[in-house]
C-alpha cells in the first residue's frame, strides 16, 4: 500500500482524533502541516473546494472527513477494531453523538476569551482576528453557541460519559472502539490546548483517567512531508479502482454527472467534479487538478450534501 499521508495542524482536535488511531493500530505515517485557515491552495489542489482538517492522502486518493478516514484505517489495518462487535453499531452512534453535540459545546467552551488568550498566546492581534473571521466564515453566517449554554451542554455530556464509562477501562467495554477516540479530542483540546479551562473535568474524575489510557496509544510513527511532495505522490500515483456496481441512487443523479460535495455545515466550500461511485455510505468524485494529476476524492454521506454541478 502507499504511504498514509495525514494533512493536519498540531491544535486540530479531529486531527488528534486520527493521529490517536493511527497509534492505536500502530501505524506509521507522514505528517503535512496545511494552514489552520484559509488560504489552503494545496489542501484545495487535492479536494477541489472542501477545506476541513485532517485529510487522509493515499497516493491519488484523498479521504474527507474523520469518519470515513476512520473506516478507511480500519480496512487498511483491521485489527485492532475500531468498531468491535457487538458493539459495532452502538460505537458509531456514541461516536457521531461526539463528533457533533461534544464538539460543538466543547469548542464554544473552550473559545472563551481566556481559552483564547491561553491558544493564542504571544500572536499579534491580526492573527487572532484572521482565525476568528475565518471561523465566522465557517459557520456561514450561523452563531456560535453562547458561553452559558456552552457550559452547561458540555458539564452534562461530561457526566454522561463518566456515566457511561463507569468503572470499565473504555466506554463501551474492555476494548477501545471509535466512540473513545470520537468523545476523546474535545476533552484533549479542553485539558492540553486551554488548560485555563480544564477544571470542568475535574467534577468527573474517572474521565481523567480514562484520558490518560487513551493518550497512552500515543500517535504511531510519523515523518514530516511537505506539501509539495504530497501533491507530487498524487501526481504519480493512480487513483484505485471504485465500486461502480454498488451504485446507490438517493438523488436521481447518474454516475458520469458533474456534481459539488459540500459539508451541510461549517466549511461550506464545494468540491466539484465527476461523480464516478456512490454507495450506501460513501460518495467519491473524480477530478483533474493541475497540480495533483487524477485524483479521486472521497466522502461519507453523512454530513454532505451531493448536487449537479449549477443546480
Ligand atoms: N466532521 C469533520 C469535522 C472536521 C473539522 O471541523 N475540523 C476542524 C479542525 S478540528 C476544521 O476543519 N477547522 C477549520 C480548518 O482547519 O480549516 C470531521 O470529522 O473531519
């Protein structure tokens, strides 16, 4: 198999999510910095519009999105499951409830202005401005959440983790699954990226201990690539075959279109190209960037919106 390329920022917490994984089954990988905001002209080189960090880059096929990134390393390397049974399902539940409800409330959390003060330390006040605009940019014109309902959302998904987690050494059981690492990188960002505003955790305790079991999965091995060398593996690689036959139509548009991928929400940038396979879970996109070469780029269903091309 070609290298697995991460494309990430040290701050990302969904980042963390998969450099976590990628310990835990004992990987090694290389590691691309792209900007925490935009301008990102390699990251849309590979993508064709979509902007979120992490991407996963395997020769000319780029991965979007945690949870399909996730389900790609679980096939790369099954064992161990990220998704064990009997428990397979119920994990991707918890997960997406992490991913989406933690997240939010963490992060609105944790951006309170001494979190910001703490992330931010020793930058000019331009810098902290250009991350607030892109962010706001982000969101498409929605607010974030207000800092008292922010609080009190993430006290109660703390003590529903701590709940769940009761006295097993995981949240589902003896053995991690994707809902540890989903529930893990909000808290992450809460305790090592604005430790100012770390007491939170400490009405659970038995969360901090679970934290410091999953920190201990460490990151695998990693080697600094460039970004430029990365957009150079695409380009001499070719992009893996796709299931055609498993052709899932929801939205009466054929294999062949002309389409745009978009986020449903935050980073609202499209990615167009050839839609060449959609299955019950996945969408992937064909694309020729000058930069890149031939490149097929993948997307859960969940979570993205699929459309013609100027529709
Ligand atoms: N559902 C997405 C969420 C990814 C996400 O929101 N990532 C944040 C960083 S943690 C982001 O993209 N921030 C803006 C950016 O990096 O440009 C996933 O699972 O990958």
């Amino acid at each position: 198999m070609s290298d697995l390329i991460l494309h990430h920022y040290p701050t990302s917490p969904f980042a963390e999510k998969v450099r976590l994984i990628l310990g835990f089954k004992g990987l090694a990988w290389k590691s691309v910095f792209i900007p925490m905001i935009m301008p990102k002209p390699d990251v849309i080189a590979l993508t064709g519009g979509h902007r979120r960090t992490p991407l996963l880059q395997i020769g000319a096929d780029i991965y979007c999105d945690t949870a399909l990134i996730a389900q790609v390393l679980e096939d790369a390397a099954p064992l161990p499951s990220l998704y064990p049974k009997p428990i397979s399902a119920v994990s991707r539940v918890v997960a997406q409830w992490a991913d989406s409800q933690i997240f939010a409330s963490a992060m609105a959390y944790n951006f309170q202005a001494a979190g910001v003060a703490q992330v931010f330390a020793g930058a000019a006040p331009e810098v902290i401005k250009a991350f607030v605009d892109d962010r706001a940019a982000m969101r498409g014109g929605a607010k974030r959440m207000a800092v008292a309902e922010a609080t009190s959302a993430y006290q109660n998904q703390l003590q529903c983790l701590s709940e769940m987690l009761g006295t097993k050494p995981f949240l589902l059981g003896d053995a991690p699954s994707i809902a540890d690492f989903s529930a893990y990188h909000p808290l992450w960002f809460t305790a090592e990226r604005t430790p100012v505003m770390a007491g939170i955790l400490q009405a659970t305790p038995g969360l901090l201990v679970w934290m410091a079991r999953m920190k201990g999965f460490g990151h695998g091995s990693s080697t600094r690539m460039s970004s430029e060398e990365a957009l150079q593996c695409a380009k001499q690689a070719t992009p893996l075959a796709v299931d055609e036959e498993e052709f899932h139509d929801t939205h009466g548009i054929a294999l062949g279109s002309e389409v745009t991928v978009t986020a449903d929400h935050f980073g609202l940038e499209p990615s167009l190209g050839i839609l060449i396979a959609a299955t019950a879970t996945r969408l992937t996109l064909k694309r020729v960037d000058p930069r890149a070469g031939t490149v097929h780029v993948h997307f859960p269903r969940n979570g993205f919106i699929l459309k013609k091309a100027n529709a």
